[in-house]
C-alpha cells in the first residue's frame, strides 16, 4: 500500500478573484521504498459539495476533496 502525503497546493483566480480550481499535489511510496507514486489533481467548484465553494474551504478539507477525486479516478467511479 503507498502512504499518500499531500505535498503542495496551487491556487488559480478568476478575474473577480475567486478560486477557480486548486491543485493539490500527492506524493507517495510503499513501505519498502520500491513503488512510488505521484499524483496533480485539479478540483473544481463541481467537485464539491452543493452549496460549497473552492473559498470555503480548509487545507485538511481540500486534502480529502483531492483523495475522494484521486480515488475516483483510479478505480474509475
């Protein structure tokens, strides 16, 4: 199994100034240090709950945005 750690965040605005997307960056490798992964994922507003926004929310909430969609996109949910 690879231990995923979130390693960075990258913010794009709109011309208001409101969040468009944010990619969050994971980094992750087994525990005999033989498989490694890496892993951009680009949230959207749409990828949140309704009634939430890109600006709503925290670094430990868009960490477990980023997992729910990284998860989705490997076992193609």
């Amino acid at each position: 199994m690879l231990n995923m750690v979130m390693t960075n965040l990258t913010y794009g605005f709109d011309a208001d100034g409101a969040t468009e997307y944010v990619n969050v960056n994971f980094n992750g490798r087994d525990e005999q240090n033989e498989n490694y992964a890496s892993f951009t994922i680009k949230l959207k507003n749409e990828d949140l709950q309704e009634g939430t926004t890109l600006d709503d929310l925290t670094r430990k909430k868009i960490d477990e945005y980023g997992r729910q969609k990284m998860l989705k996109l490997i076992t193609k949910q």
